[in-house]
C-alpha cells in the first residue's frame, strides 16, 4: 500500500458540528481517544484548525504531577488525573498549581 503526504501534522482540519462556533484556545474532544486545542474560531458547520501538538496552559482540578497522564473532563471542562469517563488530553510538563497545569498534547 501507498501512502500520500498530507501535511505535517501540527494542526489538523477539523470540521466543527456542535451546534456552535468553538472559540480559538478551547480544548476540543477529537472522539474518545485524544484532544486539541482549536488554532482559531471554529463557526459551525465549518473546518478549522485544531493544534495536536504543543505545550499549553490549561485549567485544571485536583492533583497532577509532573510525568503524569492528563484527562480532559468535558463535564467541567478542566484537565484532571482521573481517567474514569474522561477523554486522554496528554501530560503534565510541570505540576499543577494555581487551578492551571502545564501539557503536552499526545499528538
């Protein structure tokens, strides 16, 4: 099988069906296995772009060290260490402190 080069994969295309425009710096839940964070606003019924790679600041709950696996609950919208019905964002860079934690996207 062949493939063919798309593109380098820093962002993805990402067509936005939610119902409402995706604001830029929002984390988006790509399925149940990974997340991004949306390059600019998203208007429904569109394509934009999300990064899938990076470092980013991202609000949080509870205790997360660093190495840790980070979950995005789309309940509270936060980054938490607990994987239970939370979707893989990625891992902390830093430890959490002040409500914030530092992750890399799983790419």
């Amino acid at each position: 099988m062949k493939a063919e080069y798309y593109q380098k994969g820093v962002t993805i295309d990402y067509k936005n069906t939610s119902g409402a425009t995706i604001a830029a710096n929002t984390i988006v839940a790509l399925g149940t296995t990974r997340c991004g964070v949306a390059g600019t606003d998203i208007p429904n019924n569109s394509v934009g772009s999300v990064f899938v790679e990076g470092v980013w600041i991202v609000p949080s709950t509870g205790t997360i060290a660093l190495g840790a696996a980070v979950y995005y609950d789309t309940s509270t919208e936060k980054a938490t260490a607990t994987a239970t019905s939370n979707v893989p964002l990625g891992w902390a860079v830093a430890a959490a402190e002040n409500d914030t934690v530092k992750i890399k996207l799983l790419g």
